[in-house]
C-alpha cells in the first residue's frame, strides 16, 4: 500500500439500483460461495451488502476468492471485535434507558427477553464483519490496497455465539399493517432503501421491536449518535488498509471483474452505499443491546 487513504463517509448523491440476490434463489456456483461464505465468517445468514454484491456475478466470484482467505484470518477476527467493541462502548453515551421493566409489564417472560438479547447477539457478531468487508470492498473500488502483508495465519475455533434462538424474519408480505408502516418509518427515518435483516428479525417480536425502535428514533441524527456512527465508519477505514491480503485481492483484478457485469460506477456507488449505512447499523444495534441491559 502506497499511503493511507481516507474515505470520508459518503452516503451516493443518488441511491443506487440494489438488487440482493436471496437465498432462497441462489443456485449452482452462488449458492456454493454463499454456504462457504457463512461458514467462514460463522453467520447464520448471508448480509444484504454480500447478497447485492452477488447480483455481479464476475464481480462477486473474484471478491470472495481473494476475500475468504482474509476473512478466516486471525487477524480479521480480532479486527471486527475490535470494531464491535468501539460500537458498543459508545452506547451508554446516546443514554438508551432500559426497555426491560417494560417488556415485562407487557407480559414477556425471561426466556424470551433471553431469546431477543440472543438474536441481538448474532447481530452484534456479525455486522462487523459484513462492515469489514463493505469498507474492503470500497477501498479497493476507490484506488486503495490492503497491506502488502501477505501472512495471515488462520483463526482456530469459533468466534461466533452458539446459535439457539430460531432465526426467523417477519417480511414485509408476512406482517400486518401496522408492522408493514414501521418498516415504512424505519426506511424513512435511517434513509434506508430497504430494510435491513436485524429489523425483520426483530420485529419477529412485533410489540418489543415498537418500543426499541421508538426509543431509537429519538436519538437518530443527534450529534453525539452521528459522532459515534462517524467513529466506528473511521477506525473501520483505518482497520481495513492495515490487514494482510493472503488472497491477493487487487484493485485492478475486481475493478475489472466488477465491470463485466455493469458500469464500474454502478458497483462503486452500490459499495459506497453498504459501506455508509453499516456503522449506523452497528452503532443502532449496539443502543439495542444497551436498551436490555438489567438495571
């Protein structure tokens, strides 16, 4: 790497077209990667950033030949927590109050208060990876590198939370109306183009996911949130151009794969977009983490 870059957090003058390519519909050789990917970064779903970039094809083949090696790296490991540990240490600061005592009014019973900190656990986990890689990916997209490291000794073990909560997500098609208008404020407020599995998931538990989310909507756009959305997007920045590249991803190499499918600009302004949209997703998750903390 010639010199450090920085990517200023840079949300596309015009959305661009994404079109996540599903599960459920992948077959053949995509259906392969996407398997493999979850298996390496130990995720019990695929992210709607590597979903989007799968709908290029070329692209997205050379990106997780190059990216998978990284990623079953130790160092990528410890990078990602390093990043959730910024997120999370930064949420007593936008001062989430405790959602708890309300739930219970409610009528929830401990094991399934337990069963939403569990779901929250796994995205707590993996949101940091899918940020490393969407900050990866746009990096090399704008001209940047990794480091000319080329050692990246293999994590051992598991990193990822035992998966023991159903993972089941309320669709847009599957809820009723007032869910379906939720989803409307949460697209609005976040300027999201879509919405992100965390909130399906969660709003699995329609009246527990109305009360965290009305609490967060509080503090969305607040200075101190967008500081701490600002911090995770720039140590993300920083982490990305100091890790090794074992897989020898090269900008040239996915800048032209990347443009067998579509316009370079196309692909770059859908990487722009995941990479914008990832801190505030992490810094959100981690206020819901916050909001169910005992008190």
């Amino acid at each position: 790497m010639s010199g450090v870059i920085e990517l200023p957090r840079l949300f596309p003058a015009t959305s661009p077209p994404i079109h996540p390519v599903p599960e459920y519909a992948v077959t053949g050789e995509r259906a392969a990667r996407y398997a493999d990917m979850k298996q390496v970064l130990q995720v019990p779903w695929m992210g709607v950033v590597t979903m989007a970039y799968a709908h290029y094809p070329t692209f997205f083949g050379e990106l997780w030949r190059g990216l998978k090696p990284l990623c079953a790296s130790a160092a990528f490991v410890q990078a990602t927590q390093t990043l959730r540990a910024l997120a999370e240490s930064g949420a007593p600061t936008l001062a989430p109050y405790s959602i708890v005592p309300q739930l219970r009014t409610a009528g929830y019973g401990e094991r399934e208060i337990a069963d939403i900190r569990a779901m929250i656990e796994i995205f707590s986990h993996g949101n940091p990876l899918y940020l490393l890689i969407a900050t990866v990916v746009r990096l090399i997209l704008e001209d940047g590198e990794l480091s000319a490291q080329s050692e990246a000794p293999p994590f051992d073990g598991r990193h990822a939370p035992s998966v023991q909560v159903p993972f089941v997500l309320m669709e847009a098609h599957h809820a009723n109306g007032p869910t379906r208008a939720l989803y409307e404020d949460v697209k609005a407020t976040l300027n999201l183009p879509f919405v992100n599995t965390d909130y399906r998931a969660l709003a699995r538990w329609p009246s527990y996911f109305v009360m965290a989310w009305a609490e967060l909507k509080e503090i969305v756009g607040m200075p101190v949130y967008e500081t701490q959305c600002e911090a995770v997007h720039t140590r993300a920045v920083t982490i990305a151009q100091e890790l090794p590249n074992p897989g020898a991803l090269s900008g040239a190499t996915l800048k032209e794969a990347a443009a067998t499918d579509a316009p370079l600009a196309e692909v770059l302004e859908v990487s722009r977009l995941f990479q914008y949209l990832l801190p505030g997703l992490m810094v959100n998750v981690a206020v819901f983490r916050q909001q169910l903390a005992e008190i």
